[in-house]
C-alpha cells in the first residue's frame, strides 16, 4: 500500500513521537525519540501518520523541535518541544492557519492515541562554487522541499490523490 509508513523506512524514516491532544486541542508529544526531536539539523521531510497510514507529506528547514531550556519545568513538560515557529513539531504543537487546520483534522483520532510523526534526515550537500572565475570555496545546499515534492508525486503517481491533509503541491 502506497501510504503504509511501514514501506518507507527503508527509505531513512523514522518515527519522532506519537501525539496527544490537550487543552484547547494543542498537541503535546509523547514517547519521543529525543535524539531526532531534538537534533540541531534543518532539513527533514515528515510525515503525520494514522495508525500506518500517511495522511501528510511535509518539509522543514528548522530543527523539528527545541528543547525548552527552563529549570523550573517538570521532566515531562521539559520533555516537550517549545512551542513557535522556531521548530516544525514545535509550530505544530498551537499555532495558526496550516497548524491550526491539521490539528482540528486529527482531533477525533489524537483522542484515541492513533498519530504519530515520522520523519528522514535529509544530507546537506556541499557545492564547490567560483567568483570570477576562481575557485571561492563551497555552499551548503538542501533538498528537503524538493524531496517532499518527489514523494507527493510519487503518491499523487500511485493513488490518483494527494495524502489525505496535504492541500496542495508548491
């Protein structure tokens, strides 16, 4: 099946967390894989996932979350990303607009413990470059939206349709 998360971890998907709903249906994350949580790295393509169905294709040049660095937090609220644009999952935990809209999707099945998050750690790739001529050095260049693209086709390619919450493709 096309949108079975079990068929792309051999592609370097790995699940991050699983998902919870809290007051006024903000998300809070459980049995996180820290080291992916919290890695400094910024270029991941995820995916939010149903049971084993992928219902979103997405991308992120941030980290996909930050620890919250406050002395005076639990170790289950410290756990937890910071919330804001900062971070992918973190954005994903209150804010607006796009945020705002899967999680109002994912309400009835985040209250049944059924979501989780995935996500593949894209390489940076280094290009030599010049300046007038002379060799200046290298760049580093990321290919997470182009990679999210390659898997919305491919789907798009497979079952006719966009995975459920994806609303487009830019």
């Amino acid at each position: 099946m096309t949108l079975d998360i079990n068929n792309y971890k051999i592609d370097g998907f790995k699940k991050v967390c699983n998902v919870t709903s809290t007051y006024k249906n903000y998300w809070e994350y459980t049995d996180i894989d820290e080291d992916l949580m919290f890695s400094d790295h910024r270029s991941w393509v995820y995916f939010i996932v149903e049971n084993d169905t992928i219902l979103k294709v997405g991308e992120t040049g941030n980290p996909l979350g930050i620890r919250k660095k406050s002395n005076k937090l639990s170790w289950k609220q410290n756990i937890q990303p910071k919330t804001g644009s900062e971070s992918r999952f973190g954005r994903y935990m209150k804010g607006s607009d796009t945020d705002e809209y899967v999680r109002d999707a994912l309400l009835e099945s985040i209250q049944i413990n059924q979501i989780s998050l995935w996500a593949k750690k894209c390489d940076y790739v280094e290009t030599p470059y010049t300046i007038w001529g002379s060799s200046a050095g290298s760049v580093t260049a990321t290919f997470h939206k182009d990679l999210e693209k390659k898997y919305l086709d491919y789907i798009v390619h497979q079952t006719g349709s966009l995975p459920r919450l994806n609303k487009g493709r830019a």
